[in-house]
C-alpha cells in the first residue's frame, strides 16, 4: 500500500488505545503485553549514571512506577492540555502535578504553557501526551511491521480551540500526521452505527475518565449529522476517585493520627485502592478499603453502595445539566431520543445508568442504553472508521459521513468589553464568518481584535483565544478603510484567520498571537526524535531486519550444493536458483526494505523444489523409508515442517 | 438587483482550463472540485432566493452535496484541492445553517436586498467593537413593556429576598401569555409576506420587504421580553 494505514487513535484521560480497520470491521490492537488498554501514565527512568540518553517508559509499566518512584511519574496530563498557568491552579489543589519551578524574573505569564517536573526533566503536557502517542505508534507499527504516519486522533467534544491545537501539537511532536480530531461521542456512534439502524436521534453520553460529553445526533443513509453538543472538560471518574480519596485520608488523619499528604507513594497506595474499590461497587454491594500504613497500622473500611451513591450523587448531578442543555439546543425533548449509547468507563457505575434512564426516559418507553461495545474501547473503534473514511479504503465507510459541529460559540470582543458572536456554538463545521472592521482615528494603520470563545456576554469571563492585529492599513480618513477579516473553523474544529483591505485591494497583514499554547517553533523543537533519536527511526529499523533475512536464506543457498537433495534438481533449476541467489545480493547492497523482502521472495520460491526434496528426504529417514504421502497418512493432516530455508520470523 | 448578484463570470477549470460558470461547486467537465463561487447562498442550493422553501428537499441537497464536497472526501487530495473542500463546504454549511431556519432566512434575504441593518464594526485602537442589536420598541407596546418589565424587577427582587407574591407572579403568567400571542401573531404575519414576497412583482416585494423588516423589528423586541419573563420565573 503506497500511503500506508491511517490509524485510530484514542488519547484519554486515563487509558490511550490505538485501533486500524481490519478490512470491513474495527479493531484494536493490543501493545507488546497483549494488552489493548495503555494506561496514559508517563514515567521518566532513571537518568543513567554513565551520561546515555534519558528513556521513557509508557503505559502500565509507568503505572507501576507510581507507587516507587511517583516524581517521576505522571498521568490525567490531559487535564492541562491547552491550558495556561492561571487556568491550572484548581486542578493542582487535586491532582499531584509537579510544576516546574522556572527561576524566572519578574510574575509569571498566567498565560504560559505550564511544564511538568519529572525528575531532572520537564515537560509541556503535549509533549508528555506525545509519548503516549508515540507508544501507541510503536504499537501498530508492531503489529503491521510497516510504518504508520497518519492518524486519527478524538478529542472531548466539549475541548476548546487551544485544547484541540494542543492536542494536535502532540501528535506532531510524536512524528504523526493528525489528519483529524474526532469529538469522541461522535466516534462513539460511528463506532455504533456501523451495523445499526439508519435512521434515528441518538445521544451519546460519554463520562470517562476526566471529561464528560454530550451529543445528539442525527442519523440518515450514513450521514452522521450532530445537532449539539455539551460537557464539561473536567468532570469524569478521577473526580470520584479525588471524593473517596479525601474521605480516606480524612479518616486515617482523624483515626491514626497519620497525615499521609506529604507522602505521595502512600497517597498512590490510597488511590490505587480507591479505584479498586469504585470498580467493585458497580458489581458488588460493597467494597472495603484495607491500606497498610507508613506506621504498619492498617487502615480498613467498608463502603456499602448506598453510601457510595450518595457521596458521588453531586459529581453526577453535574452530568444532567449540559444534557438538558444538549436537548434545548437541538430542539427536542427527552422522549424524541431513539436511542442512547453509553461511552466512558464511568457508566458503569449504576448510578450513573440510573441518572441516563431518568435524563432519556428510557425505561417508561421500553429501551435501554446500548452498552454492547467495550465503553473502554468504543470510542478508538469509531476513530478508526473516521481513519477509514479519510483513507477511502473500506467498501462499509465509503457511503458514511460525519457532519460535526463546533461545541462554542465564537465572538470577537466589542466596546465595552461585550462579546459580539459570530459564529454560534453548534454549528456544523466547517463554518465560517466574514466580519468588516474598519479605523476610528484617521490615519490609523493598524486595529487589534480580541477573539473569544464561549457563552458568557462578557469577553473577559469567556476563553481567550487569540489576539491579532491587522496591519499594514493604508492611512486613510477614519472609517474609510474596510478591512475583510474572514473566520473559518475547520473540521477539526480549530479556527483559521484571513484578512484583506478592501478599498485598497491589499492584504492586511495578520500575526495571529494565540492567547494560550506553543508556538510552531516550539513545537518544532519538541519533536521527539529530535529530543531522543538514539533509536534508528522506523525505515532504518526495516531495513536491518530485510537485510538479516536475505543473510540467512543466502547463507542456506551457499550450503544447498552440499546436500543429497541438490543432486536431484534439473540444470534449468539450478540456473534459476542462481540467478534469483544472485539477484538477492545485488538487491542487499541497495537501501529498499521493500526491494530486498521482494527478492528474498523470489529466490525463496526458486528454491521450493529443493526445500521439499530436503524436507521429503529428512521425514523417510526419520520414519524408515516411507514415502511423504504415506508417512502424512500415517501422521494425520498435522504435518507442518517448515520450508528449511524459511526466513525467520521477525517480531 | 439579484440577477446582478447572479451574474455569472465565465472562469477557466483549474484543471482541465475549460471554462466554466462561474457560480459552480464542481467543474461541470472534468467533475473536480471548484474555488468558493462568488454567488449568494440560495445558488448554493441552486435555487432561486425564496422565502418558503422545501426543508426536506434543502435537507437532501445538504446532504447530497456534503458527500461530494466534505474534507474528509479530500484528506489525501491535492493540497489546492483540500483548501477549496474546506472553504466550499464552510460556505455550504453556513448556507444550509442560514436557510434552513426561516427567520435567518427572512434576515438574510433582507440583507442581501439591502434592506437589513447593515453591520459594520467601528473600531478603535484599544477596543473592537461589533454593534449590538438595539431593537426599538415598537409604539403600540410602549406602554405594556414598561409595565412588564417593572414587574420584572420586582419580581428579581422579591426572588433575592425570598418572598413570594403570588399576585404579581399571576400578572406576569398573564403578561407572559399576552406577548407569547403577539409573537405568534408576528410570526403569521410573517408567513404571509414570505407568500406574498415570492409570488410578488417588484413593486410588491418591496412593499413586503419593508414590511418584514418592521416585522423582524417588533419580533426581535417580542422575544427578548417573553424570554427575560422565562428567565425570572425560572422556566
């Protein structure tokens, strides 16, 4: 395949999974451990003591560091994506990240992209999310033995412009072309709608790990039409893990006198057991906590489910508010939802499905949420029929589309500090806005715009986005110059800015300054090859391997004239192995991976022959004599010998 | 007026260099994917501008040309060819979202006749500024509007002070019901101009135009009220 395969990518809060399309249908694809879930957890090793480059550990042997060595260790980075200092300071009261402490001059920018301390090191959030993405690539790659270079990454539908970018910035820095972001309910119902009825409302109720989603969409002969969307980005199950958190080392400071905060491997220990204990209460009545202390006290609980429903009824209250809102935008009521689907590994809770049933009505109308495909892997699946849709290549994604829409509404700051909108939230994108500006002082040759994104009337309690200045205006009387200033949002739902002054005919100069994020320099400069290219890149890596294969099949070609078996081949075969032996060397001194697997093909299937007069001789030396079809009587169908010359498998 | 909007320019195919109508998506010879047309957002739809439209035929269109013009169709394209699948189908979508709901419709229709308010941002160094709508009040509510929205603050502040008065809350269900019937009443005098409109002669549609923009007018004012009423009585 020229263009290679587009995979599916989906980048949480708490698991990242990486899936392709096999064919017709979706699958995941497990990392070297056989496992399809990768923790998004990131650990830095130890620095090695003999100056060798640092290494990052992904996944679940990151996790298990967590409890060793936890300043080395970070997870739920995705809470920080795009988010500048000032934005951050609630979600480091909850989560142990470890800013960096830059000695820095003069107060800190609360705009600046905030790095993490692991370590010796720091890192922005996309570049430690670049590392799960990285890991999830090495995967496919794995599994295909070829490599990948474009995916499809999903996102929260509820992220803003500068989380989208931050996101796509990652994928970047991990050596991926995005070719789109996916709200992750969207991906969700093309993961669910593949063999499912075509028409249709349905909502998609997505609680993960720290975000919560909600769309409605429309479906008709393949088309995916969102009509609105809400959520929160920082709600999901790492706000019930934080509530049983606090209960326990509450009580352990109350009962055992110990204040486990200044110990954040006891703090892991806490919240590892917290999760185990939320886990079990979606099955069991109860669950108890048993936690060794630094003292060797133990500290023992047990939690029945009432009390637990009851503690986390406030986080899932917060649920039902952007789906009354979901339902107001697309203008329909509980009743006229034909279906709900259940995303996030946080709807297992029965609370939570109880709270869905009441939001959609479903049980006094006979229905049920669909919850037949994995929570935790449905939204990878959907992102894998997008890359399926993108790359053209499946017969079952050729006639779907998905029309997405924008989750906030655009505005440009007015006088007063007013929000003037745009373009309104739930808006299918692309979509675009053509606004004219024009001077108030004559002679003015340049004006400032403020664009906003968000609900609120006033710019200053909406989200910044970028501020940028028109330049380059030909002076003029005030009010005469008129200044075409386009908006575009795009399909990953990022905005785009053009603008041209049109009585004039020049195009005004624009330097877009994003209010939050990393410039394309230094994103550049965060490509993680750059950062650690101690291992060859992919092509090198095939490379080596094509050319390990031809050794070791022309090493057995060199041996062949020693064998009985040789003797009993035609000229005209010899000639041919010749040839094909000496086709194959040629072809190793070149640098095509492709060209060398080929011409390993080719001489091995000149060599056929002779591989089976070897194969034929060896089994009647070992079975007395026999000929092969009687001895594979004898042995039943499971005679399988390999081809002697076989080449290796290579993993 | 429209027939000038209409106007096509003859342009050549960037790719097979025939030339071509100018208001065109795809080039009618080689079939690729054309730059944004210059036309209005009815010719998007290749439809004559019209007040009462067809949502299930404009819905079917949507559709038909989503499929043919959606970035995703191009993520392996030509760089060229990806720009202009963006910029069609923004152009597309803002069409549809315009057209599709009648009241946008109404206001786009005006605009593109001139008769809409026009919308030019008057900027200064420090602030930018977009105009608000400031919609007038229409005479003949002068007097009820001032009532009602009196009783709004009242009620505001009797709801901070926890008291309840089911006296006035009575009166503003009732005011509510009163401006909820007037804006039904808009909205029926509006249906009728959009029929009037479209089987109009010029003379006639510019007497409807100008009634449809006072009628937009007392409408924009009409649910501004109805919807501060909902916002106090915690709807």
């Amino acid at each position: 395949m020229a263009e290679g395969r587009v995979v599916g990518i989906d980048l949480g809060t708490t698991n990242s999974l990486v899936a392709y399309m096999e064919g017709e249908a979706p699958v995941v694809i497990p990392g070297a451990d056989g496992l399809n879930l990768v923790p998004s957890v990131v650990a830095l090793d130890p620095i090695p003591a003999d100056g060798g480059r640092p290494t990052i550990t992904v996944g679940n042997t990151a996790r298990r560091a967590l409890m060793e060595t936890p300043e080395r260790v970070v997870y739920s980075v995705k809470r920080l994506m795009g988010r500048g200092l000032e934005e951050i300071q609630e979600e480091l009261k909850l989560f142990p990240f470890r800013l960096a402490e830059d000695a820095q001059s003069g107060p800190p920018d609360p705009n600046e992209v905030p790095r993490i301390q692991l370590g010796e090191m720091r890192f922005t959030p996309p570049e430690i999310s670049a590392y799960v993405l990285r890991q999830l690539k090495r995967n496919a790659e794995r599994y295909f033995g070829s490599a990948v270079t474009q995916a499809v990454i999903t996102v929260p539908a509820y992220f803003n412009d500068a989380q989208r970018q931050a996101t796509k910035d990652a994928g970047r820095m991990a050596g991926l072309e995005v070719l789109r972001l996916v709200n992750e309910p969207t991906a969700a119902a093309l993961a669910y709608g593949l063999d499912r009825a075509k028409e249709g409302t349905i909502a998609v109720y997505d609680l993960g790990g720290g975000t919560f989603d909600i769309s409605i969409l429309k479906l008709r002969d393949g088309i995916f039409e969102v009509q609105s969307t809400n959520g929160d980005t920082h709600l999901g199950g790492d706000d019930i893990d934080n509530l049983l958190i606090a209960i326990a080392l509450g009580e352990i400071f109350a009962e055992n006198g110990v204040d486990l905060r200044p110990y954040p491997g006891a703090v892991q220990a806490v919240r590892k057991a917290a999760i185990e204990a939320k886990i079990k209460l979606s099955t069991e009545e109860e669950a108890r906590f048993d936690i060794e202390l630094p003292n060797g006290d133990r500290y023992k609980r047990e939690i029945p489910r009432e009390v637990f429903e009851m503690l986390i009824e406030p986080v899932l209250e917060r649920t039902a508010g952007p789906c009354k809102r979901a339902l107001a935008d697309a203008g329909i009521t509980p009743a006229e939802i034909d279906e709900v689907v259940l995303v996030g590994g946080s709807t297992r809770i029965p609370a939570v499905r109880q709270l869905v049933d009441d939001l959609f009505q479903l049980q006094a109308r006979g229905k049920k949420p669909h919850t037949e495909l994995n929570p935790d892997e449905v939204v990878a699946l959907g992102a894998a029929v997008q890359a399926g849709i993108l790359a053209g290549a499946s017969k079952t994604t050729e006639e779907m589309l998905l029309l997405d829409v924008t989750p906030l509404s655009l505005g440009i700051e007015a006088l007063g500090g007013t929000v003037a909108r745009i373009i309104q939230r739930n808006s299918t994108i692309p979509a675009s806005a053509t606004e004219h500006f024009t001077t108030g002082v004559d002679g003015q040759t340049n004006v400032a715009i403020h664009v906003v994104q968000g609900e609120r009337e006033l710019a200053s309690d909406c989200r910044s986005l970028a501020r940028f200045d028109l330049k380059g205006i030909p002076p003029m009387s005030a009010g005469l110059p008129r200044i075409e200033v386009k908006f575009l949002i795009d399909a990953d739902g990022i905005l785009n800015v053009t603008a041209r002054e049109q009585r004039s005919g020049t195009e005004a100069q624009i330097e877009v300054k994003a209010t939050y994020g990393l410039t394309d320099e230094q994103v550049e400069s965060m490509i993680l090859d750059s950062f650690d290219n101690a291992e060859a890149d992919f092509a090198k890596r095939l490379l080596i391997e094509a050319r390990n294969e031809a050794a070791t099949i022309l090493a057995a070609v060199e041996r062949a004239p020693q064998s009985a078996a040789w003797t009993q081949l035609t000229a005209d075969e010899k000639t041919k192995v010749a040839v094909a032996r000496d086709y194959l060397a040629a072809k190793m001194q070149e640098d095509d991976a492709e060209a060398i697997r080929e011409a390993v093909q080719i001489l091995d299937l000149a060599t056929r022959r002779f591989a089976e007069l070897m194969m034929e001789a060896a089994v009647s030396t070992a079975i007395g004599g026999k000929t092969m079809a009687a001895a594979s009587e004898d042995m039943g169908d499971e005679i399988a010998a390999p081809h002697p010359m076989a080449a290796a498998e290579f993993k | 007026m429209l027939n000038v909007l209409n106007d096509a320019v003859p342009v050549a195919c960037w790719s097979c260099s025939i030339g071509h109508n100018d208001s065109t998506l795809f080039c009618p010879h080689c079939s690729k994917i054309q730059p944004p047309p210059g036309g209005d957002y009815f010719s998007v739809f290749n439809l004559e501008p019209r007040l009462n439209l067809d949502l299930k035929a404009l819905e079917q269109e949507f559709h038909r040309l989503s499929r043919k013009l959606h970035p995703d169709r191009f993520a392996r394209a030509l760089e060229n060819e990806k720009q202009w699948s963006l910029a069609d189908t923004a152009l597309l979508n803002d069409a549809y979202r315009t057209l599709k709901d009648p009241l946008r419709r109404t206001e786009y229709l005006l605009k593109l006749l001139g008769n809409g308010v026009t919308e030019e941002h008057n900027h200064t160094d420090s602030a930018g500024g977009a105009s608000k709508d400031t919609s007038r009040v229409p005479a003949d509510l002068l007097e009820e509007a001032f009532e009602l929205n009196m009783q709004l603050e009242e009620m505001r502040f009797a709801r901070k002070s926890g008291a309840e008065d089911p006296e006035l809350l009575a009166s503003l269900e009732d005011a509510k019901k009163k401006f909820t019937a007037l804006l039904e009443a808009v909205d029926r005098d509006l249906r009728v101009c959009w029929t009037a409109w479209d089987g109009g002669d010029a003379a006639a549609r510019q007497a409807q135009q100008k009634k449809m923009v006072a009628l937009l007018d007392r409408r924009r004012y009409l649910s501004n009220l109805v919807r501060d009423v909902n916002e106090v009585m915690g709807a």
